[in-house]
C-alpha cells in the first residue's frame, strides 16, 4: 500500500515529472490546486471570477503557486473568454508554456457554472458541438494536453440554475433540471470523442458535489430522491442510465429523446478519474419541524415543507456524514479513480487549515480501506468573493484561500 500517514509533503516543482496521481495509482497521496473560475449572469450582469481575483492579469500567479510545490492544478480556459472578451489565445499559449516549464500539469476546464457563450445552454443544439469545437481547437493547438473536465460539476450547476433558480436560465422545476443534466452529459462525451481523436490517451476528471441527504422520518422518501439523483451525471457518463434506472421515466418524461439517452448507455464516457468537491456544508439534512429553526428559510417538494441545514451541526450524524462515508459511497456505486478535487472552507485561517487536513485524513484513511484515491485539491488557491451569497450579492465578501488578495502582491494567506 502507498503511504498513508497524515501528512502534507511540501513538493519542489520539477521540469521532468512522474506520471504522478493522474495516471499512476501506487504514487503517494498529491496536492492539487485549482482557481475558482466561475462566469455566470446574473440579473443580467456577468459575474467573471477570473477577472474579479484579478488571476487574469497577473502572470507571476503561476510562479506563486508552483512555489507551493503544487505540480497538478485545475486551471481554467474558459469557453466565455474563447468566443468572448476574455484574454487572447496568445494569453492562454503563454501561461500554459509557463506551466510546463514549472513542471505542472494542467487539468483543463471549459466550463465552471454557468451558460456558454452568449447564454448558450445545454439544452440548445449547438451547445455541444461548439463546445467540443473549442475542445478539439484547444487540444490541436495545444499538444502537451491530456487532462480535462470539461464541465465542472454538471449536476450541481444544474441544481442551482434550475431548481434554485440562481443564475441562467433561472428556472424552478424538476424537468428543466434534468434536461440540463442529461445535456451537459452529452456534450462532456462529446468533447472526449473529439478529443480523444486527437489524443487517444486523453483523461476525464469529472468533478461533482456528491454531498449526502439525511432526513426526519417524514422526509425520508425525500432524502432517498435526492440521494439518487446527486448520481445521475455519473450514472449517464458510464451508460447506467437504462429502462430499469431509478430516473428513466422521469427522464424521458422531460422530454429527453429516448435515442439521446441509449447513444449515452450506447458508448459510455465514465470518468478516467471521478472528482469529489467536498465543503463543510455539503452534507445536508431535512427537517419537517418548523419550529425548531426559526431563523432558517422554508423549502419543500410541493407536498412536505421543511427546512434543509447543514448535516455537520445535527447530533448523531457522526461516521454518517463528511467525507470519508462519501468516497466509500463512490468507491462502492462506481469503482473508478477518485480525487478530492475542492476543499474549501470559508472561515478563518485556521478553521481553514484544520479543514484541509480533515480531508487529507480522510482520504488517506480511504486509502487504507482499498479506494483508489488519488489526491485532494487546494481549492481555491486565490480564494472567491461573494460565494456565500452564490453570487447573487455584490458585497465584495472575501474568502482567502493559500492566498489572501486583500494584499498586493498576494501574499500567502
């Protein structure tokens, strides 16, 4: 068994790298980083995180972080930049030989929250054969690169543009949910044939959110529902998704052709590697008694009202919620290579730190219980603003993550 003991190696970033984590399971448990990407509109205004931490114009970003020691990194080239106003491809040439040269290797993402271009949603037929264009453009111009997700945790994004209602198309309902889930699979499978045309050893990292549902007795219908359907953008990707699946007829129900569902089972796209963006919060747990949260929001399924908390401040829960029973929930329903691919707490230093090293202790333990768990993921380097409103608010609140952007130049944070 690879090492297991609870520590984070500081690495020196190398010219000439080891297939490391991404490709190789015996290799030690890896540090990864990522930069919070997200580009959304909402109430009519672009919210470009990119631009908004000010990474899009400072080129030495990339030095800080190979300084960490950092050598794999989900780095974004985003579609909304490529077919907008977003840096030049001379840009994006210049920063990804910068990489290379500091001996790190980009996991390359299109997509992070939001529409394409122009509001291009999933359910559009030209949102996935454009995207897989700027794919196989990226790829061919590009030749070093092998990693990508093209969509950043589809299910989630879906969850909150369609059923929260929260950014484009800003909708409320089950059917427009799944629409978009079943459009984002298709369009991911998509850019890995094109891709994949051109590099035949080209690698998926799929990233969700699979945060688990606990409920009340009289929301546990409720909580199974939900529990099944964090699992759907999975269960499409590796043709699960037959007659007998749990969502099939309100799948097709949607409006989702019968044909568009068997080409997915038809030629499966599972991920290389499944990515697992791990919160605080991410465990939730739904509760019919009103009037023991008083001061939180009401929700419900149209039958039962409730209230939804975070699972982590509910007695009882221990060994049931975090991350450890999560990945052994993925380890069990798909038996693919896993990464931690977001830890991120917006708290203080500390509370960020012991949050940090919660998740590396998880996944070593992991590793001990036979998962092939490849690394867990800094997530974000740059840290994100107005994040806790999901962006809706413009109050420039401030979360720092290895870096704090409240200085310049950003200092360690």
């Amino acid at each position: 068994m690879p090492d297991a003991s609870a520590r984070i190696v500081r690495l020196e970033p190398r010219p000439h790298l080891p297939r490391g984590g991404l490709r190789d399971a015996q290799r030690p448990l890896e540090l990864w980083g990522g930069l919070e990407c997200s580009h959304v509109t909402i109430d009519g205004k672009i919210r470009d995180r990119l631009q908004q931490t000010g990474h899009q114009t400072r080129d030495d970003d990339l030095d800080r972080i190979a300084g960490l020691g950092i050598r794999i990194i989900r780095y974004p080239l985003l579609w909304a930049h490529a077919e907008g106003d977003g840096p030049p491809p001379a840009d994006h040439a210049r920063r990804l030989a910068r990489l290379e040269a500091l001996g790190i290797t980009p996991i390359v993402g299109f997509l992070d929250h939001g529409a394409g271009p122009g509001g291009l949603l999933p359910t559009d037929p030209g949102f996935a054969p454009r995207l897989a264009d700027l794919a196989q453009a990226v790829v061919r111009r590009f030749a070093s690169l092998r990693h990508v997700t093209p969509i950043n945790a589809p299910v989630t994004t879906a969850r909150i543009a369609c059923l929260y209602g929260q950014c484009e198309p800003h909708t409320r309902d089950t059917p427009t949910f799944l629409r978009h889930v079943a459009g984002y699979a298709t369009a991911t499978a998509e850019v890995m044939r094109r891709i994949r045309c051109l590099r035949p050893d080209a690698m998926l990292t799929q990233t969700e959110d699979v945060g688990r549902g606990f409920a009340t007795d009289a929301l546990a219908d409720q909580a199974a529902y939900e529990n099944e359907r964090r699992f759907l953008g999975f269960d499409l990707l590796c043709g699960r998704v037959g007659e007998g699946h749990r969502f099939w007829t309100e799948l097709t129900d949607a409006g989702i052709a019968v044909d568009t569902l068997a080409a997915l089972a038809a030629a499966p796209c599972p991920p290389d590697i499944i990515g697992i963006d791990q919160y605080p919060t991410g465990d939730r747990f739904l509760d019919h008694r009103l009037e023991r949260c008083p001061h939180e929001p009401v929700g419900g399924n149209g039958r039962q009202a409730c209230v939804d908390v975070a699972a982590v401040r509910i007695p009882g829960l221990q060994g049931e919620a975090g991350l450890l029973a999560r990945l052994r929930e993925v380890k069990a329903r798909h038996g693919l290579p896993i990464a931690v691919t977001e830890v991120h707490n917006g708290c203080t230093r500390a509370e960020q730190l012991r949050w940090l090293m919660e998740a590396w202790q998880a996944t070593t333990a992991a590793r001990q219980d036979r998962i092939d768990l490849r690394a867990v993921t800094v997530w974000s380097l740059f840290g994100t603003c107005d994040w806790n409103s999901m962006l809706r608010e413009r109050r420039g609140f401030h979360e720092s993550g290895a870096f704090d952007l409240r200085r310049d130049p950003p200092r360690p944070g």
